[in-house]
C-alpha cells in the first residue's frame, strides 16, 4: 500500500507533467497553425500543389503528432490525479517521452521523404556536365564586423559566361587556407547542370553527388529506427512490476546515456583537447594587430614573413556600457598579445590567464565532478528490471 506521502508526491509529479505537456501542446498548436496558413496562403497565390507543399505538409505533420501526443498524456495524468489507476499509471508515467519518441518518428519520415526528393532530383531531374571554371576573386573582405572569405569564379557554357561562389568553412583558420589553396586565376573543376546552367557546383566525385540525398535517408531511416525502438521499449516496460522502486528500461536507457555522455565521454574528450593544447602543440607568442574591433574583435599577424588572420571569442556582456568600454580598449591597429602553433601556423590564440584560455577543455570535465559520484553512489539509476 501506498503512504499518504506517496500518494502526494505522485500527484505532484502528475501535475508537473501536465504542466510540461501543456507547453507542447502550445508548441504543436502553433506549429500546426503556421502550417495550416502557410498551405492555403500558397493555394490562394494560385500555387499549384508541387513537391514543395507536400513537403510542407509532411513537416507540418510533426504539429499534430504533439497536439494528439500531448493531448493523450495530459487526459493519462489528469485521471491518475482525480482518480488513481494502476492500468494508466505507467501511460502518465511516460507521457512526456511519448510525445518526444513519436516526434523523433515524424521527423525521421520526414528527413526520409526530404531525402528521396534530393536524391530523384540529382539523379534524374538535372543533367549534370563536368566543366573547368576559373577563380576571379579570392581574398577577405571587412563586412560590418566580421572578415568573410570570398571566393567568386566564372565559366563558359554555350558561349554565355556565367558565375558561381564556393563556400568556405567558416572558422578563420580554415578559411584562409581554403582561400590559398583557391587562389585568383587558378582553376577548378565544376559540374554545371545543362537544363539550368547558372546552377552549378564542385565536382566532388560521384558519391559526393548523390551524398545529401544519401545522406537525408539514412539519416531520417536511423531516427524512424531510433524512434520505434524507444516506443517498443516503454511499451513492453508496461507488463513490469509495478513497484515505486522499480527504474523503467526508458529510465534506464536515458540515464545511461546522461552518465556515459557526460560523465565519461565529455571528461575525456576535455582531457584530450587539455593534452593538445597544452602539451602536445608548441606556441609561440607574437604581437598581433586588431584589424576589426569588436567584443569578438578581429586580428592579423605575420609568422615566417606570411600575414595570418585570428579571431579572439570573448564573451559578450549584457550591458551595453561594458561591450562600448572593452571595444574602446581594444580599437584597431592597437597590438594583442598572441600564440601562434609552429606546425600550423594558420591557428592561433589571445594570450589569456590559463581558466580562459581552456575554458572549453574544463567545461567537458566539470560534468565528470557531478555525474560520476551521483552515478558511483546511486548504481541503481542504470540498473534494467529483470
């Protein structure tokens, strides 16, 4: 039998549940709703109904697969609330994971279908032709407060001449050893598509051709898989016994990927990132240039007779008044203290006290200080009822 406090307690988490199901009721109505006017906006446009709002529909489907979900949990709580039953107890149990696994579901039919399209359309919509275009402009240019990598080539086809980008990486690093590696008037190779020409891209082999389609499908197939196993497991967790101690295999399953994700993989992956760059890369320090000021403030910097580019990641304040005064101390052209590694030059770093410069290592270990002990001193959380 159940103690007066039990039964208390229960309620309480009954309500709380409800509270959190509420909120994606919300989440899934409003979602629902969008889809809804985005659908009949497009058909009053005179839209015809193409891929692209079957597409829509699929999406939007992940809407009233919260509302229902959300809907049948908050009804589960509700009754064990005002009148406890042991045949619902365990639906109201996991009535929030419920809602979670059938959206893990909805969004992997829906990376699937996105998939196939990709895949339909490289194969047999366009007709890809391999060409040779040459780069007109390779070099950083200052937009507003950042240095973007531009990288810009033209070909010929039919003699009509057409133009084309690449996209860089994205990390300053990278990006200027994408942009010495594309410099201007050196060729690459591209694949046009003949039924549009002004549409084109680097000819990356074949399986990197087909590789976003590939790559949606399994992807969406993975998360559908997921999904359903999850589902199956809660599921069949319902003939367990049902006693207050018990920890469901749902339980389980979660809780041991909290304890391996964050308290064993994410320490050792600070570990390594703390050995690399404190042990394994040599540095040299240098005087750099703040080109760009900023609370993220761009710099530059010569090493073996090459001008290099960094970018020191501060932390923005909230208070305007702090940002004006750190951006006021930092102006262009003052000089900033650097590390530059030897082995690749293209990386470096701001010169900080040692917490910051590792900031990232130790916020990989510190889970390690507070999952490891709870899950030394609690076995119980991962164990799977028999």
């Amino acid at each position: 039998m159940q103690s007066q406090n039990d039964k208390i307690a229960r309620k309480f988490e009954n309500l709380i549940t409800i509270f959190v199901l509420l909120f994606l009721l919300f989440f899934g109505s409003v979602w629902t709703l969008v889809t809804v006017m985005l659908f009949f906006g497009n058909l009053t446009k005179g839209n015809e109904i193409d891929f692209g709002l079957v597409l829509l529909l699929v999406v939007g489907s992940i809407g009233p697969t919260i509302v229902i979900s959300s809907l049948r949990g908050i009804y589960y709580n509700i009754k064990q609330i005002i009148r406890p039953d042991s045949s619902v107890e365990h639906k109201s149990q996991v009535a929030v994971v419920n809602v979670l696994f059938n959206l893990w579901i909805v969004m992997g039919i829906v990376f699937t279908i996105w998939g196939v399209y990709l895949f339909y359309e490289d194969v047999f919509l366009k007709e890809w032709k391999p060409l040779t275009a040459i780069i007109e402009i390779s070099e950083f240019q200052i937009q507003q407060t950042s240095l973007k990598p531009v990288v810009k080539y033209s070909y010929i086809f039919d003699g009509v001449e057409y133009f084309g980008a690449l996209q860089p990486p994205g990390r300053i690093g990278e990006d200027q050893k994408f942009l010495d590696r594309h410099t201007a008037g050196s060729s690459i190779q591209i694949k046009i598509n003949a039924k549009n020409p002004s549409e084109n891209k680097l000819d990356l082999g074949i399986i990197a051709e087909y590789m976003r389609g590939l790559a949606g499908i399994a992807g969406g197939l993975l998360f559908v898989f997921i999904g359903i196993v999850l589902k199956l497991a809660i599921k069949r967790d319902k003939t367990q016994t049902k006693s207050k101690d018990r920890s469901t295999r749902w339980g389980s399953l979660f809780g041991i990927i909290i304890i391996v994700g964050y308290g064993f993989v994410s320490p050792v992956i600070g570990t390594y990132l703390l050995v690399r760059d404190n042990v394994l890369t040599q540095w040299e320090t240098l005087t750099g240039k703040i080109v760009i000021p900023d609370t993220n403030f761009v710099y530059s910097y010569v090493y073996n007779g090459k001008e290099y580019h960094g970018i020191f990641l501060g932390w923005h304040s909230g208070d305007e008044e702090t940002n004006k005064k750190f951006i006021a101390r930092h102006p262009a052209g003052s000089q900033v203290s650097i590390k530059v590694n030897k082995a690749d030059p293209y990386h470096s770093k701001v010169v900080q006290d040692p917490i910051s410069e590792n900031l990232l290592s130790l916020a990989f270990i510190f889970p390690a200080f507070i999952i490891i002990p709870i899950f030394l001193k609690r076995k119980s959380i991962i164990k799977i009822t028999k």
